[in-house]
C-alpha cells in the first residue's frame, strides 16, 4: 500500500523479472488487463506515426511520450466522468483514454479544418470540452494551479467529480507548482497531482532540477501524501491513482505522485538528446520497439 511507504520508497507490482510480486497486484478482471495493454500499445504506435509524419514535413511539430506510456495509462484507468483533466503536452495515452477522438487529435498536429481549434492552438496542444480535457498550456506550471481552483470549485459546489493535474519534473520548479498544492492543502481540495519524473527537462537533468531526495516528499511540506512510484508499472501506477482517488473522492484532499519513468527519445521533434545525453542511452533507446 503506498500510504505506508515513505516518499522516497518506490512502489512496484511488476518486479524486474516481470512477475507480479504476490498479494500486491490489484484486482483487475483480464479484459481489463487487456484494455491497459492496448491503451498503451496504442499510444505507441501514435507517437511512431506522428513523428514520422513530422520528420516527413508534414505536420511542423510533435511531442512523444516513447517509454512513458505505463504513466498515463495506468492514470487515465481513474479518471471518472465527471472529472476534469489538466494533461501536459506528453499526455497522449491519457488523453485517447478519457475518450478524445483519435482523428481529431490528428487534425491538431495538421492544424486543418477538422482541428477544434483550427490551427489557432499550437500541434499536441488538445483541448476536448466534452471529455473535460482542459487546453494544454505551452507555460510550464501554470495548469497546477488552474487544476487545484477547479478542484476547491468543486467541494464548494459538492460536485461529484475531482480535478486532475499532470506534469513533468521540471514543472516542480515553477512558481504555480508551490502555489498549487498549497492552496490544495490548505483547502483539502479534490485534486491530484501527478509528476511524471523522466529524469530531464529538456535538457535539464534532475540533479540539477532539485536537492530534494525524491519530488514525492515535497508533498509533505504541503500537508499531503506523496507517493513515488515506479512509472513503467502500469498496475503500480493505477495502484497509486486509485488510493489517491478515493482519497480524493472522500474528502481526504490532495495527493502528489511522483511516477519515476524515462524520456526514450526527444524532449520534442524539435530537440537533439544526444547533445545532452550519454550517446550509448540514447542508442538503447533508438533500437527499443515497441
């Protein structure tokens, strides 16, 4: 149970060897094991597709999630109906959970006539109303916020529903970061918060990024649990969603989860990681399928 674990614990279901460790598995049904396999196999095969369209020159601009899948899959299956999500732009897979059309996140990238905001809003920066999907924001940081003044809406309002917030390490460095959860401590507001920590932002690398030992700790300081978990796990991912929705749900206030994963390719379409990363990590990478 993550709630027992410290901040700088890592909480795993799948072992290295690639066995549940016993009795620590949640209770999924196998059709569901099913859907988060394909989910994240899914957004694979999207990110293959729309890169190679961007070196192509066919669409301008791409963010890939390649090694992150397990993070937004094992996210999305908690997400309720009612809920309202603030994704980053390296989301795909849990954007395409929470029921956006595939077609019309394409049209994003093309800015054509079917793009919902018709090539106004920049490539991978979605905005679907119906699913309650919140337009992504290029600033880094400035949806935490927005996500926990949505979530203190909604237990004014008694609202069923919870706010969601996802973001990467280098978004624990902005200004609306410490503002965000603080606010949501202080208020015990509806929300949780999810880092998706890949080790880089952009070029920064963690260890330049923070002193902390983990990002998950900072939750103390601002009167919340924080749980750390290993991000390529899907069912350890959807083990800590869950205990932070109930948690949620049940007026126990925010959580902080930190999903340690890592970047396998570019920051974007428009970035080189050999230039800042080791030039064997970067060749792992590229020969990994999917």
């Amino acid at each position: 149970d993550g709630g027992r674990m410290s901040a700088t614990e890592l909480l795993q279901i799948i072992s290295e060897s690639g066995r549940a460790v016993a009795g620590s598995e949640p209770r999924l049904k196998p059709s569901r094991m099913v859907e988060l396999y394909e989910a994240m196999l899914r957004t694979r095969l999207l990110d293959e597709r729309m890169l190679n369209l961007q070196r192509q020159g066919r669409i301008g601009f791409y963010v890939p999630s390649t090694g992150e899948e397990a993070a937004q899959v094992g996210t999305a299956a908690c997400v309720g109906k009612n809920d309202w999500i603030y994704p980053s732009y390296r989301t795909p897979g849990l954007i395409l959970m929470c029921g956006a059309p595939l077609d019309q996140m394409v049209a994003n990238c093309f800015g054509n006539s079917d793009d919902l905001c018709k090539g106004r809003q920049m490539p991978v920066h979605y905005a679907f109303t119906k699913q309650h999907l919140v337009s992504i924001s290029s600033p880094i940081g400035t949806h935490i916020i927005q996500a926990t003044g949505t979530a203190m809406a909604q237990k004014l309002k008694g609202d069923k529903g919870i706010s969601w917030a996802l973001f990467g390490d280098g978004g624990t460095s902005s200004n609306d970061f410490h503002s965000g959860l603080n606010f949501a401590g202080v208020a015990k507001a509806p929300v949780v918060f999810v880092c998706t920590n890949n080790g880089w932002a952009i070029s920064v690398p963690l260890c330049k990024q923070t002193a902390s030992e983990s990002i998950a700790i900072k939750a103390e300081a601002y009167g919340m649990p924080g749980i750390r978990v290993d991000g390529n796990d899907v069912l350890a991912v959807y083990t800590a969603a869950k205990e932070a929705v109930e948690r949620a749900r049940g007026g126990g206030g925010p959580t902080l989860i930190e999903a340690v994963t890592f970047r396998m390719g570019p920051h974007s379409s428009s970035d080189d990681p050999k230039r800042y990363r080791d030039q064997a990590l970067c060749d792992g990478c590229e020969k990994k399928g999917p």
